[in-house]
C-alpha cells in the first residue's frame, strides 16, 4: 500500500507523496462523473450516458463521502442540462428551454452547495474591489486578435458554422447575438464558478482543471463546436479557469469569454450571410 496522501497534497502545494488505492479510486469517481459528460453531450448516448455518472457518484459514497455530496452536486447539473437537446435553436421554444435548463443547472448546485452542503465554493464574485492588471488587459487585447485570426478559418474552413441556425431569419442575426453572449455567460456560471470550484476542493489545480474541462468541450461540441474544435476549445477552457484562479475575478473571466464570444458571432454570421462582416482576413 503506498504511503496515505497528506491534506496538503490535495491542495497541490505537495506534489512528492505518493497516491493510495484511496487517491486512485476518488480521481476514477470525479473521473466517471466528468467523462459521462462525453456520452450525454458530445457522443450524446442517452440513458446510457448516465451509467458512468451514477457509478461515479457511488463509487465516490464509498471512499471519500465529502467528495461524494459535491459529485453530486456536479451530476445534478450535468443531469438537469441532459434534459434538453443542445443544438442552436433560435426559435421562441428553444430559447425558453436553454433558458429555463442552463439556469437550473445553475441554481440547484447553487442552493444545494449553499443550503444542503454548507460551503460557499459555488459563488460568483463579480465586484473584487481590484484593478485590473495591465497584463490582464494586455490578454484581452491577444483573444480578440487571436480570435479574429483563427475563428473564421475555423468555422468556414472546417464548415463547422453548418451545425449552426442558418439565419435566414428576421430577427435570427439579433438573436443568435443575444444567445451567444447569453450561453457564453453561462459556461463560467456552470463550468468554472460551479464544476470547477467544486472540483478544486478535493484535487490539485491541474486535475480539477482537467476534470472541469472534459464538462466544458463536450458541452460545447453538443453545442456547435465539432470538426477540429476541440483544439480551439480544450486550451480555451483551461485556460479561463486558470485565469479565474489568478483573478479571482468572474468578470474577468466573463470578460475575456465575451470577447471571444463577440467574434464567434461575427464569423457565424459572415459564414452564412457573407455581405455582413466581411472583415475576416483569413476566412477562406
């Protein structure tokens, strides 16, 4: 049997002592809750998805019953999400259910991390009372050129704008504007203020951040984000919740996330209606 993990190993301040068969089985319990986001969302094998989420949660009851509430709390919001479908629907149906399912995902975390677990690790700090640092807005200015360079060569060259509403809408420009900043405010609501934040309670930065990000990208595969994607969207979400735990900052992070947001939505809509935006030097 290896030497028991230390409290500050878990913190990942101590990264010399060596994992139990303990350690092992509560990374394979966060493992199984975050990986079934893989079959619910970006494979969207439902109810067979759900297997590896309950096995997850049971498995963590077993070794480690703190870990265990706030899996939880997670599978609760991963569950509520797998409700709906998550392909863009700009239409007064599907807006009212990506409101009504992304909110609860949300709030029942929320309450029950508050109320039932007593912990405020779900909290969404948006006044910090702190400037912003000239590196901080330094890296502002690098998504968006980042983002403009890279976005519409991804969405129009891999053709990966198709999995989105095709606009031929009146009102669908405006709407996809409104939805896309809405879901992008969402993403650091769920995946870094709620998964992420809950995660890091029990595992070392890296590993939260990895758990939280395979959430993130699957999400956001169901969403629209296919083709060769992920490449974009692994190192964005790593990224943000590295970012939210040197800021401490949801605005920040929500900040950076509208940003890149901002030109997500312009190159949708230049892929589809080509006379508007047309301001992409690499679009092909």
């Amino acid at each position: 049997m290896l030497a028991p993990m230390s409290p500050t190993s878990v913190s990942g301040t101590d990264t010399a002592v060596s994992l139990t068969m303990r350690d092992v089985l509560r990374v394979a319990s966060a493992l199984l809750v975050c990986g079934a986001a893989v079959l619910l969302f970006a494979v969207h094998v439902r109810p067979a998805g759900y297997l590896p989420l309950l096995l997850g949660v049971a498995l963590a009851w077993w070794v480690d019953r703190e870990l265990a509430k706030d899996l939880t709390l997670i599978a609760a919001g991963q569950v509520i999400i797998s409700a709906i479908s998550l392909q863009a629907d700009l239409s007064n149906a599907g807006i009212a259910r990506f409101a009504v399912a992304l909110s609860l995902a949300v709030l029942v975390p929320w309450a029950l991390a508050r109320w039932w677990r007593g912990h405020g690790a779900v909290r969404f700090p948006v006044r910090t009372g702190k400037k912003w640092t000239r590196g901080q807005w330094v890296y502002l200015a690098v998504t968006l050129v980042v983002g403009y360079l890279v976005l519409p060569y991804y969405f129009i060259g891999s053709g990966a704008y198709l999995n989105w509403p095709d606009l031929s809408g009146d009102t669908d420009v405006w709407r996809l504007f409104l939805g896309v900043n809405a879901v992008g405010i969402w993403d650091e609501l769920f995946f870094i203020c709620t998964v992420f934040a809950l995660l890091l309670r029990h595992f070392p930065l890296w590993l939260a951040n990895v758990l939280q990000s395979i959430v993130f990208v699957s999400f956001l595969w169901e969403l629209g984000y296919r083709e060769w994607g992920p490449a974009l969207t692994i190192p964005f979400a790593l990224v943000q919740a590295w970012l939210f735990v040197k800021s401490k900052s949801l605005s920040y992070v929500v900040a950076v996330h509208l940003l890149f947001d901002a030109v997500v939505f312009a190159a949708l809509v230049h892929a589809r209606r080509p006379e508007l935006f047309d301001i992409f030097v690499t679009a092909p």
